[in-house]
C-alpha cells in the first residue's frame, strides 16, 4: 500500500522495474478513450498515473471501471 510521507509531496510505492518500494509522483488525468470526435465528450475517464522519482518509469491504472 502506498504511504505518504510527512512534508513530501511524493508517495512511496513499489517500483516494477526498480524492485523496491522508491518514491514516486503521483497524479490524476482526464483521457479521452474515444477516437472518434462525436462522442469524445462522452468518454473521458480519470487515471491514477504514478511516476518513480528513481528510474522514471511511468504506471497508467485506470480509476473508473464501471
């Protein structure tokens, strides 16, 4: 599970391709999973993207299965 620690604004969580638990930057984005322009205002999504401080790999979950 991830934690925050205090005074940071970063979020320590487990590294895929580092191993081990480093920290990480931690933000929500709106994407349009739609191609097609007529219905893109209907398919807008939010996603947890985390990204390590370490080795910059980026993780892409999607919040809202419905």
């Amino acid at each position: 599970m991830a934690t925050q620690p205090a005074g940071t604004d970063s979020v320590r969580e487990r590294c895929r391709e580092c191993g081990r638990e480093t920290s990480h930057r931690v933000r929500v984005e709106i994407r349009t999973e739609s191609e097609a322009a007529e219905n893109a205002q209907f398919s807008r999504e939010p996603y947890r993207v985390s990204t390590c401080t370490e080795c910059g790999t980026e993780s892409v979950t999607r919040m809202n299965n419905a």
